[in-house]
C-alpha cells in the first residue's frame, strides 16, 4: 500500500531513506486500499518504509486547483498538518483556516477536515498521525543527553 | 518552557497557529530546563501551544557551522527526522548519513544521535516524537471517509 520504490538504508536502531526533492514528490504514488489499484500521485507514506512504530507520517503535493474530494475522521489518532510552501484552504468541522508556508493544525480524531488548493501553484505539506493520549512525557523530559563529547569520524 | 509567543486559534475538535516562514523560526526560543534561563533561537516545539496529546513535533532552523553540541537517546520516544532544506550530517550509533532537502531518518529510543550543519547555509528540519510501539493501525486503516459531500462555504 505505502510506496515501495524508496530505497531504505536499515540499521539496528534506525531507517534512512533519501526521498528527493520535494518538488518531485509526485514521482510518488500512493495506492489507497478502495483505489482499485490507481495510483495516487503525490503522497508519500513514511511508516512502512521506515518500520515507524509510533506514528504515521507523509509528504504531500498537491497540484493547483485540487482538493480532497471527501471529509474525513480518525478512530484513535491525533493529526497535526504541516505546511511549506503554497496556498490553500483547511476546512474544520465548518469553518475555513487559510494556509500557507508556517501554518500548523492540529485535529482532534473527532475533527471533520477536509482542504484544497485553490490557488494557481502547487501546495506542500507534512502529516503527522499518532494516538491521541499516548505521549505522556513531553519531548524534552524523554530525552537523556549522554556525557561522551561528540567526536565525528574523520 | 515551549515558545509562548505563538499566536493559537482553539477550537473545539483543532488547534491553529501561523508560525511565519521557515527563514524566521530564529525568532523563536526554545527554553531547555537546564539552560538557566537562556533562551535557545531557532527551535520552536508546537505540542504545547497546540495541546497535542499524541506527538512532539519542532520546527528547527540551525545556522551555517552550528552542530548539537552533545549525544542523546530517548527513554520511551522514536523519532523521525525530516530534512526540508541546506545540508549537514547526521551521527547515529557511529554512523554518518549526510543530510538534505528529502532526507528522512527514523531513529528508535536506544539509538545514539547527534547533527551538525558544517555547510555555508542554514539547514531546515523537523523531529517529531511519538511514543514507540503506540500505533497498532496504520493511518490509512484508522481514517474514516464520511459519505457528505465536500461543500466549500461561499
């Protein structure tokens, strides 16, 4: 289902992958389940390539004049959008939030979204899914800085 | 400890804010409860201001020659890494990836990691944490289409 022609570096403790530019993230294709195996240009997800097991994470284009044909909910997760660069519209149970270059949302799994690119150039941007209520700790608590000095290999 | 100078629209079921271009994320500290109250620029974490429940997630600049000047692991958190724009290069468990614009790395808690920008311009990314071993659905699976059609408010 998530792209399958990213090529993935796999460590012990972590995956790597060189995705490209973002300008050629329609060189990607996601295949939704109900797609009846069309391809989907544009959304690249993360979770598979990379063994994420916490959150589901994608990269996005979506061309000028385009927009998500549907409203969509969550059963269990939290999403937040990212966007880069572009203009379009979010609209939230009802009501429109602009969006452009900086624009973070957050929603609720309850929340009511869909969004569109009505402007005249292509629109960028990152989501993020993870289980609503699952981090209790923030991020800086989770971390444990280590007393070695870093050394970076010659 | 999180930036406070963030503007967030809340709403019932979301939470939005209009961070500014990725140039300006300098203009936002990042406070680190170790840092005796100096305030670290170019670092602005948005799970507070958006009351996110599920994930961390920072918006980061780093300028031309700065590097993290110290290794660290999470206790319970992945990370993901998602390099949008410059150069630099990633340490992890020893290793060196060289990062840019498309470069996206899954680090799990126990991995050792640190990065540096040894370029001549300023390096973009974004981390996002979410709880190890927290996603049992994947996204696609926990999304849920909803049979009204879109109606764009005039």
């Amino acid at each position: 289902m998530d792209n399958v022609n990213l090529d993935v570096v796999q460590g012990r403790n972590f995956s790597e992958a060189q995705v490209g530019a973002l300008t050629g993230l329609n060189n990607y294709k996601f295949y939704h389940p109900l797609g009846k195996g069309r391809g989907f240009p544009g959304k690249l997800f993360l979770k598979e390539p990379l063994r994420m097991t916490g959150m589901e994470v994608s990269l996005n284009k979506l061309p000028a004049g385009q927009g998500v044909p549907f409203y969509h909910q969550h059963r269990e997760h939290e999403e937040l959008y990212i966007f880069l660069k572009g203009s379009g519209q979010f609209l939230i149970d009802g009501k429109v939030i602009d969006v452009r270059e900086g624009t973070v949302i957050r929603v609720a799994p309850e929340g009511v979204r869909t969004w569109r690119n009505h402007s005249q150039e292509d629109l960028y941007y990152i989501v993020v899914q993870a289980k609503a209520g699952s981090m209790q700790a923030n991020g800086i608590e989770d971390g444990v800085a280590l007393p070695e000095q870093v050394a970076w290999p010659a």
